[in-house]
C-alpha cells in the first residue's frame, strides 16, 4: 500500500506463517527495507510488479538485523545489481554461521556490500539516519528518514509491542536503552518489523509512553 509519496508499505497479514513487513523507498535510488522470508517472497514481488518495478530496479536493501524472518530473501536478489546493507555487529554473527546461532540468522553466504554503523545514510537523493538500536539482537538498527519522519523501527517496537530479548545475543537493558533513544527523536510515523503501523505524532508517543509503563518493569 501506498503510504505517502515515495513510501509504500507490503504488510504480512498471514497469521499461520511468521514473515516480517518490507517496505520502499522510491527515488533516484529504490530502497528497500527487510524483504522477508525467501519461500515467502512472492508476496513483495507481486507488490513490486504492480508498481512496474523489477527485482533489478531496487538498488539497496536495508537490513534491520540478521534474523530469517527479515533477511532470507536477499538470496532473490543474487543475480541482480542490488547491493545489501547490514550493521557490521550483526554480520560477525552471521558469520560465525548456524552452528553457532543455530540457524536464527541469515546464511553466511549473504556476503553484505555495505557494513552499517551509526549515522548519515545518503541513498541517491535521500538521507536517512541509522541508529544502532541493540537489544532484540546485538546488530539492530532503526531507520529514521528525518525529511518525512518516518521511523522503520524493524523488531525494536511495534504497535504496543517490544522485540523479544530471548533470543542470542538479546538484551533487555540494551532494549530499553534503545528504545528510550527512539522516543526522542520526533517521529510521526512508526514502520515496524511485524503489526499495524502507527501514524500521528501523538500516537507515537502514546505507544511510546505505554511501552514504557507496561514492557520496562518486565526487561
């Protein structure tokens, strides 16, 4: 679905199978955020066909962490130009491989054109800030495009949800840390990884403010 200019969002509503949402950027340069799940693809294809673009025509894919649920399908991409882009600390996990993180995380193959770190993004004619947002796992970020205020806060948090800190490298101190960064920044429109999108400045901060009072006392 079409968000706003230059910003569309292909939910996954599929109860029976996890999948995580992907989301474009369009522009000089197409950027796409988390495709998901190699076997379930399709479902961002067809999205990507409808709006006449081509696997070809996605020049970065953004990965807010390494997990297979946001990460598999980057494999779809192997014989097209696309570059990929991951925060180094998740990448060193990756490639560690699955014996060591018991298959959570993308395969080793995967190999990242792009190390991420914190700050200034530029895409073509766009900038975005990456935020390192540790806590669900050691290499998660969020994505902030300052121009719109959009906040793609990948498993960080969701609609009156937080990521999961049960997982390797999760961390609920970190979470909270993270989390409590993210409400700072003024966002008015929140892209997370799974669930409903919240739109509004003070919806924002509404969930926000019932994060904290509900999920910190259990980190």
């Amino acid at each position: 679905m079409r968000v706003m200019d230059n910003l569309y969002a292909f939910f996954w509503t599929d109860p029976t199978e996890n999948n995580s949402n992907t989301y474009l950027i369009t522009g000089k340069r197409n950027i796409l955020i988390d495709p998901g799940h190699f076997h379930l693809f399709s479902h961002v294809r067809g999205e990507l066909e409808r709006l006449s673009l081509s696997l070809s025509d996605i020049d970065l894919i953004i990965l807010t962490h390494g997990h297979l649920d946001h990460t598999e399908a980057v494999k779809a991409f192997k014989d097209t130009p696309s570059l990929f882009a991951i925060h180094r600390d998740e990448w060193e996990i990756i490639k560690r491989g699955p014996s060591y993180h018991m298959g959570l995380f993308g395969p080793s193959e995967m190999i990242p054109h792009i190390l991420l770190q914190e700050g200034e993004l530029i895409v073509g004619d766009k900038r975005l800030q990456i935020i390192h947002t540790p806590g669900h796992s050691p290499g998660s970020i969020c994505i902030y495009w300052p121009e719109k205020k959009v906040l793609f806060s990948g498993d960080c948090i969701f609609e009156q949800g937080i990521g999961r800190t049960d997982l390797l490298g999760g961390d609920g101190e970190k979470l909270k840390n993270s989390i409590k960064r993210l409400s700072e920044i003024g966002a008015w429109y929140v892209m997370p990884g799974h669930g409903d999108m919240i739109i509004g400045r003070e919806e924002v901060e509404e969930n926000f403010r019932q994060i904290e009072s509900f999920w910190f006392p259990l980190l």
